[in-house]
C-alpha cells in the first residue's frame, strides 16, 4: 500500500479526501507522537490505514483503521514504537486485524 503522508516532525494531520481511497501504511508511533486522522467529504469507498509493523497495534490487538464515511476521524498517541493508543474515536473508525 501507499505510505500515509506525514506533516511535521513530532506528529500532526492525515487528511483524506474521497479521491484518495486506497490502502496506506502509517509510520510506527514514537513515544509522545499525536495524529490527527480524518476522511473529508462524502463517501464510501473504504480507505484503511495499516500499522507499518505487525507488531504495531492502535489498541493492544488491532492493525487497520478502516474509514467509510465523511466526517470520520481519530486521534492517536504513540505509546512506545509498537503501540498507538487511541485518544478518541468519535466516529467510530473501525478496527480490525488483516
């Protein structure tokens, strides 16, 4: 899959749009690191976003976020370099393991 883009050093936005659907790889956390993850517009084309090591996970099992509708977001915190913990997840973005 293609790589999440990164803004800023220490964290920051991944912003999807509708025309952006596809799979993409998010870098493994760094102890600290907050992202801001959130699809744009109207849609319902699946984009998911897989841990870039398997032994990754953004809740203790999981490995992908899946984003199916406008408006939907996350807000991660890297934990240590294998764990993403999930600061709020309003819209409900689904997890799921490949």
């Amino acid at each position: 899959g293609k790589r999440a883009p990164e803004h800023g050093v220490a964290g920051g936005l991944i912003h999807r749009q509708p025309t952006d659907a596809g799979a993409y790889t998010l870098a493994d956390p760094v102890a600290g690191t907050v992202k801001h993850i959130f699809m744009d517009g109207a849609t319902t084309t699946v984009n998911s976003l897989t841990t870039a090591s398997t032994d990754t996970t953004y809740d203790g099992t999981n490995t992908v976020l899946s984003f199916n509708a406008a408006a939907e977001a996350i807000i991660l915190v890297g934990g240590s370099s294998t764990r993403w913990y999930i600061m709020t997840n309003p819209a409900s973005v689904a997890l799921s393991t490949p």
